[in-house]
C-alpha cells in the first residue's frame, strides 16, 4: 500500500491551493482562523464561488456536472481549503442529499434539483432527529398521508442544523405503521416555503442560533417530490448518513485546528509546560493515526480493492479530536476563555483588549457546540456496536 501522493496528484494540489489563495475572501479567511461567526452571506457566498467553478460539488461524477475527481483529489481539496481557512462547505445538500438524489431519483427530480444546489443558490436542511428520535431514527414519529398527487405532512423535527436558511428540505416521514419501523419510512423533499411550516430557534448557551425546531402543519408536498418508492426511504437515508459520518471526521479541520491549539498555547505561555506539551503531542499524533486510515481507504478505493465500510471508525475518532482540541483550547486560554457576551461578539469584541489575544474568543462556545459531535449522525456508542457486529460478525 503506497501513501504517498504521485508528482501529478502534488500538482493537483497546487493548482488547488493557487486558486483558493486568489478566490477566498481574505475576511472570511480571517474569521475562519479565528473561530469568529460566520454569517449566511459568508457560507453562501463561498458556495456560490465553488458553484460559479463548478466545485461545489467537488464530489460528483462528470455526469451530474461535477468534477469527476478521484477519491484522492477530493481528498486534496478538502485540506487545501480547509488549510487556507475555508468555511467548511455546509453538507446538506452538495453532500448528503445529492447523493441521494443521483443515486434513487428520478431523471427529472435531478434535473429539477441538482443545478441549484451545485451552484450554491438553494440552501438544503436535514429533516430527520425528532423529539424521542435522535439514534433512533426508525422511531420518527412526522406523518405523510397520501391525497391524490399530494402528501399532507403533519409532524415535528428538531437540532434542525441553520434550518432558519432553509429553502429546501429532505424529510424522513412515515408513511405506514405496519411490519418493522424501518419499513414505514420514505424520502421526501419538501419546501420550506410551504404554508404550515413554521421554523423555532433554540438558542445555545451562547446566544447563538445555530439550530431548530420545524414544525409540519397539514403541509402539502406535491408527490413527485417522493424519493424512489414509498416505504423504502430507510435505505435511502443510510446511504446519506455514510456521507454524513465521513463528514463529520473531517481531518482536514482538524489540522487547522491543531495549529491554532499551538498558536494559542504559545501566546498564552503554557506551550513550554510539558504535560501541556504532552496533550498536545497526543493530539497530534491521533490526527496522524486519522488521517492515515483516510489514506488508506483512499488507496484501497484507487487500487480496485473493496475496503472496510470505516464511515463508523472515521466518525468515532474525529468526533472525539474535535472535542479534544477544544477542551485544549479553552485550558490554554484560561479565564479568557469564559466570556459568552453575545452582544460584545456582535460589536465586534473577540479578545481584543490591550495585549489580548483574538484567537481566544469564543473558546467556550466552540467547547460547549463540539459536545454534540459524538451524538449526532448517529451516537458514538451505536456505531461502536456497528464497528463491533462488522468486524466480529
């Protein structure tokens, strides 16, 4: 098994990295590096320059107008955007839904749905944790009837992740209670211009509003918008939440990550404390570890050869970096690290007193927000027994 990258993949990569230093908003950049908000004009405005390029939808074959790139360019890509300070590319619809879509839509649904999200235009939201159905997806309560050539919709979902930007929707619904769970559910894709939907903000411990509960009364859904055959949408949804898991690991991030970790370690005089140094140092190497079994699955993907289904593994460790780094973070800034003001965030305060160091803010809210990585997507606990029933049988 060869790791390395060939002379044409390093070239690839330079052609990345030269074209995302020309076109990535230097401000954007900047708040990405420093762990500042990002607005929607910020995410989208991004998307929108991928789509113009045509690499919003880095991942697509040629035939759904992507790039047609190899596992291994796609993989340069990630890190050479991710490395600049790139927002990461809100996955909903460019890397989850899509997907679907090519994979079990009809020839027209992807006519009608795909142009927009490639381009960046139409912003996609998840539809699948409900109150008392998180892990358990199969347990989703949100009811489509069938009237006609139309669903009517009436239901709940919830931790609906930047739902407030939503223009469009895929929705796990029931659709029959009779056999397995599993067996009622089905793939819709809804407007969430609808009359009946209504989008509720939870707010975070920060003030932010990051996600929400949506709310389907007697919302009409055109049944054309059903994904392949009724009843059969839990097949469709665990092929999107593969996606979903290897997204979640996101190595390249924490790379990025890691060096701001160091950057404020130093800043901060604790990056010659030796059991600092030490947390640091394991960090580092669990990153290596991580992103050398992204290569490996890489290298078994442009060799032929069928590799272990690792979305669950990648989701594990990478959750757990991303809460280690923060953790590591918010120790090194210390008391600095503790101020959730919204309105000083807003006017524009991220440390940046006398002396301070605006890498520090919002320590504690990126500590609070990376909780979540180990349950969403499916818990780390359920995909610990997934990882355990594939390799032990």
């Amino acid at each position: 098994m060869d790791l390395s990258f060939t002379p044409e993949e390093q070239q690839f990569r330079e052609e990345i990295r030269a074209w995302v230093r020309e076109n990535l908003p230097q401000e954007i950049s900047h708040k990405v590096h420093n762990a500042l908000e990002l607005t929607r004009d910020d995410l989208q405005g991004w998307a929108k320059i991928l789509g113009k390029k045509g690499w919003l939808g880095y991942g697509w074959p040629k035939e759904f107008g992507g790039p047609g790139w190899t596992a291994i360019q796609r993989h340069l890509f990630e890190e050479e955007t991710a490395l600049a300070g790139a927002p990461r590319i809100i996955p909903f619809g460019p890397v989850m839904v899509a997907p679907v879509i090519m994979a079990f839509g009809n020839a027209e649904q992807q006519k009608r749905f795909l142009p927009g999200i490639a381009s960046g235009e139409v912003w996609w939201s998840q539809g699948y944790s409900e109150p008392g159905s998180g892990s358990d997806l199969a347990s989703v309560k949100t009811k489509a009837e069938r009237h006609g050539d139309k669903y009517i919709v009436n239901g709940q979902k919830t931790w609906t992740t930047l739902g407030q930007h939503g223009d469009w929707m895929f929705n796990l619904v029931r659709t029959s209670n009779e056999g397995k769970p599993q067996t009622g559910i089905s793939f819709l894709l809804l407007d969430m211009k609808s009359p009946g939907v209504t989008v509720r903000p939870i707010k975070l411990l920060d003030g932010s509003h990051e996600v929400n509960e949506v709310f389907f009364d007697n919302v009409e859904v055109p049944a054309e918008n059903l994904i392949g055959e009724e009843n059969k949408g839990w097949t469709y949804a665990k092929h999107l939440l593969s996606h979903e898991r290897t997204n979640i690991a996101d190595v390249n991030r924490a790379k990025r990550e890691l060096e701001r970790l160091k950057r404020i370690a130093k800043s901060e005089g604790v990056y010659d404390d030796q059991r600092f140094r030490d947390e640091i140092a394991k960090l580092e190497v669990d990153i290596v570890a991580l992103e050398m079994m992204v290569l490996r699955v890489l290298s078994a993907a442009t060799s032929g050869k069928n590799s272990l289904d690792v979305a669950g593994l990648l989701k594990i460790r990478g959750s757990e970096i991303q809460q280690r780094y923060s953790e590591l973070m918010m120790l090194a800034g210390g008391a600095y690290s503790l101020p959730l003001i919204r309105e000083a965030m807003e006017a524009g305060w991220q440390g940046n007193f006398p002396g301070g160091n605006p890498a520090l803010a919002p320590l504690a809210s990126t500590f609070f927000n990376m909780r979540k990585t180990t349950i969403y997507g499916g818990s780390n606990e359920v995909q610990r027994n997934i990882v355990a029933q594939t390799v032990l049988g």
